[in-house]
C-alpha cells in the first residue's frame, strides 16, 4: 500500500484546523475531582461536563493526529498506522462537526457520539503495533536503527498511549454518569470503596485460567492484606495491570518448574495500606530476568510475542485482554499506574524470582499527566 500524506484524504481545511487545535492548552482532571463532580450528576453537571469534553477531546486527538505525522524512519506511513491517522481525523472532525450543546438534548446526542469515537479507537494499541511490525519488518538492511530514534518511537509511545489513557478515561466516566442505577460506591468509572485485595483475588484467578488453558496447571496465587481495606480508584484499570503482572509471573514460575520433580511455588501478593500510596507487591520464584534484559522490560520494540491483528483473528475490542497478546503488557500497565500519580518498579534477582511492586496513590489528587 503506497504511502499516503494526511491531506490527499482529509481536506487541507481540516488539516489546518488540526494544526491549530494541537497547539491549544490541554486541562488535564484528577481522580479526587471527577469523583466529587460525578457524584451529583445533575442534569446541569452533564451539560458542563459535555462542554468541557466538547473542547478538551478536540485538543487531544489533535494532539495526536499531528505527531501521528511525523514519526521517525517513514513509522508514519506504514498502512497500519496510516489507519490510526484515519480514526483520529475522522473523531476530531465528528468533533468540530458537532455544534454547540446547550441543552440535554445536545448533550444526549454528544454523549452518543463519543460513545462512537471511544469504539473507534478500541484498537489501536494492537494496530500501532502492527505498525511497529510492518517498520521492522520491511527495513532493508541499509536502514541502521540509531538509539536516539528508537528512544524517540518508544517516548512517541509512552506520550500517546498515556493520552489515550485520558481521552477513554474522560469518555468513559462522562458516559458512565448517565447510568440511572449505579452500583453502591459506584461513581461512573470511579468505585469510591474498591477493596484491592478483592480485586487482586478476581484478577488472579483470571490470569490462572489463562495458564491453564496454555499449559495444563497453573502455580498458586497467595494474598496478604486486610479485605475489608478500600479506597478510591478505577477497578477495570487496577484489574488489568494487577492480571498483567500475575500472568507474567505465572508463566515464569510454570515454565521454570515445568520438567521439575519440585512442586511449582506460589506466587505471593501482599497489599500494604500506606497513608500516601497503596502498594501491591507481586512476588515469583520463575527465575529471574538476566540485568541486561531489564532496561527492555518496558519497552515498545523487543517484544517477540505475535501481534493479534496480524493472525486476522477476531479481537477482543477491549482495554484489557488483547494487550497482554504481543508484549505491551508491563509498559502499558505502568502508564495506567502513572494516570493517576502512581508507578510501576520491576526488581529481580536472575536465578531466583522477580518481583514487582505496584504503587498506587492513595490521595487522588495528582494531576492527569498531559504528554
């Protein structure tokens, strides 16, 4: 597929526009405020919410769609990327398309349009992917892959798969609030009293099926730490770096005991209550990762793991599963961690076990990071 400039299939007006709107200031929103500003959705409160999404989005995808332009070693015009700048043109021109919401009405039917650019976008981290696969794939020996531009597609990375961490966050609770019977402590996305050891017992055993079904048994999963503990925070996002990291030890444990006599040990997570962070500690026995091969631990471009949309298989259009299919499991979870002011640490002795150590804000009051 010959390579294509942006403005051969979106008009030069709309181009330009982009241009202007990325320039513009983004507004980034805590958990502690969309919290407490959800709490009441009031028909008033959608309206502003609408509005504020109404420009913020924009400002976003703009964003985007103008670094999508210019990426390194011809990354920009690979097809599967080329896709990407598709779907981002298409959601900031349904945006500016859509007129000005002064009422429920118009705030109804923006709701359901942002509904329609969040399924837009579901796959493009497996699709950016592709992207990276297509670049590695057709660069003729000639093309030498200096650090510094491995270092800029891998930050490229890191910007915009943070900001669409933001942009699903913002849709998603903005359409969550429109739910007329939340849950108990539900505030759209938001559980106001999300019990992380509960959380840390669903996602483990969801990362045991998956080593069951791939190799026959599965090692245990022990957890320590007061179930009756809660605080703030989004549980889709906290389930999937949490199955994520169990997942990745599990398989180091069953692979490392596979054709042993031992019995496989378990793999241990403890839950510490801190007064400004709440950490989850993931502990292994799967041997280890060797020190040269930690700094790659998180990154975009080493992974060996087949990309899902290269099998022309169905995908599962979520956050979460088709992630952990190609090998962006750890430095996806880790920009879920910082979202809201927390962090991911890998630390691992080679010859023993790793262990990762899952730090999570407790205040709620960071700032959304704006790349």
């Amino acid at each position: 597929m010959a390579a294509k400039k942006l403005c051969e299939s979106f008009s030069k007006a709309l181009i330009e526009e982009v241009h202007r709107w990325g320039c513009m200031k983004q507004t980034g929103v805590s958990l502690r405020y969309m919290m407490e500003f959800g709490s009441k959705p009031t028909e008033k409160n959608l309206l502003i919410s609408a509005q504020f999404l109404h420009k913020e989005l924009a400002i976003r995808i703009a964003r985007r769609a103008i670094e999508l332009e210019n990426l390194p070693y011809g990354l920009s015009n690979k097809p599967a990327v080329l896709k990407v700048q598709d779907w981002y043109l298409d959601s900031f021109r349904d945006l500016r398309c859509f007129p000005g919401i002064k009422d429920t009405s118009d705030e109804l039917a923006f709701t359901e349009m942002i509904k329609m650019i969040k399924v837009r976008h579901n796959n493009v981290v497996p699709m950016m992917a592709l992207g990276v696969q297509q670049l590695k794939k057709d660069s003729t020996p000639k093309v030498k892959f200096v650090p510094e531009g491995l270092d800029e597609i891998h930050q490229f990375l890191d910007r915009f798969y943070m900001s669409r961490i933001g942009i699903r966050m913002l849709i998603g609770q903005h359409v969550a609030l429109h739910d007329p019977n939340p849950p108990p402590d539900v505030v759209g996305y938001i559980h106001t009293k999300l019990s992380p050891v509960e959380v840390a017992r669903n996602a483990s055993e969801d990362a045991r099926a998956i080593c069951l079904r791939e190799y026959g048994s599965a090692p245990d999963v022990n957890i320590y730490g007061d179930p009756s503990f809660t605080f703030p925070y989004v549980p889709t996002h906290l389930h999937l770096m949490v199955f994520e990291l169990v997942k990745n030890s599990l398989r180091a444990v069953q692979e490392q005991f596979m054709n042993s006599e031992k019995v496989a040990p378990p793999v241990r997570i403890i839950v510490a209550d801190g007064i400004e962070d709440v950490t989850i500690k993931i502990s292994d026995e799967g041997g280890g990762i060797p020190r040269s091969g930690l700094p790659k631990i998180f990154t975009y471009l080493y992974s060996t793991a087949k990309n899902p949309l290269d099998e022309h298989s169905d995908i599962v259009s979520t956050d979460g599963v088709t992630m952990a299919g190609y090998g962006y499991g750890l430095p996806i979870s880790r920009l879920y961690a910082r979202y809201f002011g927390g962090d991911l640490q890998i630390i691992s002795m080679e010859g023993y076990g790793t262990d990762a150590y899952l730090h999570l804000s407790r205040l709620g009051d960071s700032q959304e990071p704006l790349p």
